[in-house]
C-alpha cells in the first residue's frame, strides 16, 4: 500500500508521514535511513510492514515530491493519492518513440484498405485549451433531405497493439485525469497530442460511424469500418458558435439536427437536467486568479448529441455478447425517498411513488428550472443516481433511457472504448473474440480507475476554490444555503461556487434543533429558521486548502 502526505521530522532519527487520505486513521513510520528528508514536505511512502494494526505502520520513502502549497507539488500528490501517475515507464516511452518512428509506413500500407474520407468537409469542435482530439465530424449534403455524417474516431487500436508496454499502462491507468491546469493522460503524449490526434490538415488513420441521414435526424442508413480522413478545421465551441450564428450552412445543419435529436432523446425519457462545471483563470504559477461557470453553447449540445448517436448506434449494432456497455441503473428506493424529502425541504411536494421513471425527474427539473434553487435539485438528483459504470451485460441506461449504450468515441482517453474498437474490428472480421470472463475483468478494471480519476478531478477543482479562497479569509461574501446537518449548516460562496461550512456551535445567538424532515434549523426562542436556497452574508473564517474545507461565520 502507497500513501501520499506531509513528511513530520522527529530530529535526526526518524520521521512521520501524515497521509493525506483521511482515511487513514495512524501516521507511517519512516525510520533513519532516510536521511534527506525535509519538514513539511511531501512524499510518497510505501508500507513495509505493519504487525501491531495499534501502532504505526513502518514505510519507506518512494518518492520525494517538494514542499508542501507548492502548486505542482499538490497537484502530482492528488495524481499519486488515485494510483495514478503523471509520468510513464522508460519502457513505455521507448516504445511509443519506436511506433511514431514506424507511424509513416504503418499509416501508408493501411491507407488503401479504408475508406477515403479525406474530400469530405470534415473538422474537430473541442475546448480551447484541448490538446488531443479523438473525435471529429464530415458532412456531405447527398440530396435536398438526405445527408451523410461522418462521426471519425482516432484509430488508437492500430497503433496500440494488446498486451504491449503502452496497451498495459492505458489498461492500468483507465483513463485521462483533467486536473486543472494539466491533463494526465492515459496515452504517452507522443500518441495522445500527436501521432492519433485528428489535427486540421494533416491525414490520420480513424474508425468511424456514417450515418445517412434525413434533416430531422432520422438515420436512413448506416455503416461502421476504417477510414482516413483530413480535418479541415479546429474549432473551439465558442469559434464554431461564431461561425453558425455567421451563417455556415453546414454548421447550421448540423447545429438544427443536433436539437432534434436532443428533443426526440429527452422525449422518450433522457434527464435533462443541467451539470455544472467551474472554469478557472490561471496565473503564470497556476494559482486561480478568477472562477466563473463554464457556459454551455449549442456546439457543446451538438458535439454531444453526434457523439451519442454513434455510442448508441454502435452498441445496437454490435450488442451481441460478448461486448462492453456503459450501464446506468434505476436508482433504488430509499435514495428516492431521501430525493422527495428533500425537495419538500424546500418547497417542492412531488409525487414519485411507484416506479422512478426519467421522466418524473425531468418534471420535477423542469419546475426548478431557472429558480434559485435549480443548482440544489440538480446536484441532489445526481448524488441520488446510481454511479455509471462497465458491463458485459447490458442492464439499459437510464440516465440516457437507452436500450443499449457504449463508449466508442474516446479511445485517446478512455480503455473502455480502445477495447470496444478492438472487440468491433473482430465482429467485422468475423474473428472470434475472447471470453466474456476476460471483458468482464476489464469492465471492472477500467469502472474502478474511472472513479479514481473523477476523485482525482474533484479533489484537484475543490483544491483551486480553496487556494482562491485564502485570499478572502475575513472577507464578508454572499452564500446560499446547499445543505442542512445536525452538526452545521453547508453553504457556497455564490462568487467562486466553493462550499464550506458554518458550525452549529458558531450560531451563538440561539440554540438551534434541526428539524430533519424540513431541512431546516430552528432557533428554539428567536423561531429563526435557516433552511436550503437561502440566502445570507458570511464571513470567511479559515481555509485549509490540503482538506478542501472552507469555515464561514454567520453574520
């Protein structure tokens, strides 16, 4: 077992390391020999023995990462904490090196056996700051009602071969961890920026799914295989936005598809409630200098709906066992009845009795809708899902109310998706595949590394509100009321969306009791209520950026 924490130096015989994992109730022992390390710096330990579970455990250093705050420092330390981590193996370096130097004449033999793309009007739409792109879109208009979209996927699969250095750490590592400020890629950057990525102008190997189809987004006909292709443009969302509302017809085709699909999606059951994602402004030194929310255009919605006709397409295609899908439950009951007495906490009686259907969510959504409290019901309606993960027996997915569902469009940053290439290049073939025991070993493989990487991510935006805080501390600011416990009130700076805390036993003015059922606290003489949605101004108190918590005082 690794842990990562703060090195504690007992004079010169021995030290401590304080893990950062919560969960790990003792510190680990570091005897003398390891002589060069520092106060309030941080490590890597791996534990060497641990007899007496009543006493530390004995580590020894892996590696030293720098001085505690320091921002490249933290960060490697959240990369490490996931199992993850930010470099790669010389072997796995080696390797890469050795396919990009044979790239030209692999590509050059395959390109006569695919299907040539590189005419058609074809681009990228990504975030700005992207710097791999494993998903690109063609367009050919075939009559006044029919068109062809092409939905092209970096071929990854022809590069990386099963059971190679590179195939072994992208299976080890799951996916790509987007901290803030840095991608930890699950490819080495020789692959995963350049040799896979769909890049404008120049020509690239790509698995695609071509879909003729009429203008309200009905698919005529489809077909799956290689290809190769040649970008013409990299857009961001906000550059393609400028260009449909300049009028590119072809954009705007897609642009009017896109909402259909979308329509016809929450129709027959798709939540549509929105999720939120903070974007932050980054100094030279990568501290946050600024945090707004991420706004969400129509590209955005039209790069979405593309890439979920493809999964879906794909996975009616190809669903017959053995096969990876992305399985999304029904929640279960009780997390449902938690859900309705929340939202009767704040004003929302709802009936969801019976089966939880999408579609009882979606009206409870559509009532919040553009109200202050949309955030809270959003947030409390994802927390009451069941977490998404791989299967090899398809269970639907009911966040989405697909039948059949999979990841076919991100192989540079998913496992999951490598392998569907993998398993749909054989059903092509004919090739028989491996067991489903095998698939389902890698289903649980990359579900646990996912929610590695999300941890990872989460902690890394937590840590950046955090480090944007500090700079508050005893500022006043407006919050909102996100949460109500016997022990506190949660509430978020409605400036940087970060959440903190105001203790029960700060609320000096009264004594107050928790009324559970109504999420509210009441003062037992004053009858002053604090409940969820309100707003008030309060003070911030402290900020611990290594916890991720953040103290307020009520005003």
């Amino acid at each position: 077992m690794r842990f990562v924490g703060t090195i504690d130096k007992k004079g010169k015989n021995y030290s401590f390391l304080l893990p950062d994992d919560q969960k790990m109730y003792t510190d680990i022992f570091i005897p003398h020999a390891e002589k060069d390390l520092k106060n309030n710096h941080k490590a890597l330990v791996e534990i060497v023995s641990w007899e007496n579970p009543k006493k530390s455990p004995e580590g020894k250093v892996v590696r030293v990462l720098g001085k505690k705050g320091n921002e490249k420092v933290e960060r490697e330390a959240i990369v490490l904490e996931s199992g993850m981590d930010i470099e790669f193996e010389k072997e796995v370096k080696k390797e890469a090196k050795k396919i990009n130097k044979k790239a030209e004449e692999m590509s050059r033999r395959a390109k006569g056996k695919r299907r040539d793309m590189r005419r058609e009007k074809t681009f990228t739409i990504d975030p700005e700051t992207a710097e791999d792109f494993d998903d690109a879109l063609s367009i050919k208009r075939l009559s006044d009602d029919l068109i062809e979209v092409g939905i092209h996927i970096a071929d990854v699969s022809f590069y990386v071969k099963k059971g190679t250095a590179i195939d072994k750490e992208a299976r080890k590592r799951g996916s790509s961890i987007y901290m803030v400020g840095q991608t930890i890629p699950m490819l080495p950057e020789i692959l995963s920026n350049q040799l896979c990525s769909l890049n404008p102008g120049e020509e690239k190997l790509t698995f695609s799914a071509i879909f003729k189809m009429n203008k309200d987004g009905e698919v005529k006909e489809r077909w799956f295989g290689e290809t190769i292709i040649k970008s013409d443009e990299r857009y961001s969302y906000k550059e393609a936005m400028n260009r449909i509302e300049q009028g590119d017809s072809d954009l705007k085709l897609l642009n009017e598809i896109a909402k259909k699909l979308k329509k016809e999606r929450i129709k027959k059951g798709s939540l549509k409630f929105k999720t939120e994602e903070v974007e932050f402004e980054l100094d030279e030194d990568g501290r946050p200098v600024e945090i707004n929310m991420k706004e969400i255009l129509d590209t955005h919605n039209l790069i979405e709906e593309f890439m979920l006709l493809a999964n879906k397409n794909v996975a009616d295609r190809f669903g017959k066992s053995p096969f990876v899908f992305r399985v999304h439950e029904e929640p279960d009951q009780e997390t449902i009845g938690e859900l309705k007495g929340y939202l009767s906490g704040i004003g929302y009686d709802v009936k969801l009795g019976g089966k939880v259907t999408s579609k009882k969510l979606n009206e409870i959504i559509e009532k919040v809708e553009g109200k202050p409290v949309e955030f809270l019901v959003g947030n409390v309606i994802l927390r009451s899902m069941a977490k998404a993960y791989y299967s090899t027996k398809n269970k639907r997915h009911f966040g989405l109310s697909f039948d059949k569902y999979t990841h076919f469009t991100s192989p540079i940053r998913r496992y999951a998706d490598l392998t569907v290439h993998r398993m749909i290049k054989k059903k092509l073939k004919g090739e028989g595949l491996k067991s489903t025991d095998y698939y389902e070993k890698i289903c649980r493989s990359v579900s646990e590394s996912e929610l590695r990487a999300l941890e990872a991510e989460r902690k890394s935006v937590n840590y950046k509100k955090c480090e944007y805080m500090l700079k508050k501390e005893g500022e006043t600011r407006d919050v909102v009321i996100s949460g109500i416990t016997e022990w506190g009130i949660y509430v978020r700076d409605l400036d940087s969306y970060a959440e903190g805390m105001i203790s029960l036993r700060n609320l000096e003015d009264d004594y107050y009791v928790l009324d559970k059922e109504n999420y509210r606290l009441i003062g037992r003489h004053t009858k002053k209520e604090f409940s969820l949605g309100k707003k008030m101004r309060a003070r911030v108190e402290r900020v611990d950026s290594e916890a991720g918590l953040i103290d307020f005082l009520p005003l």
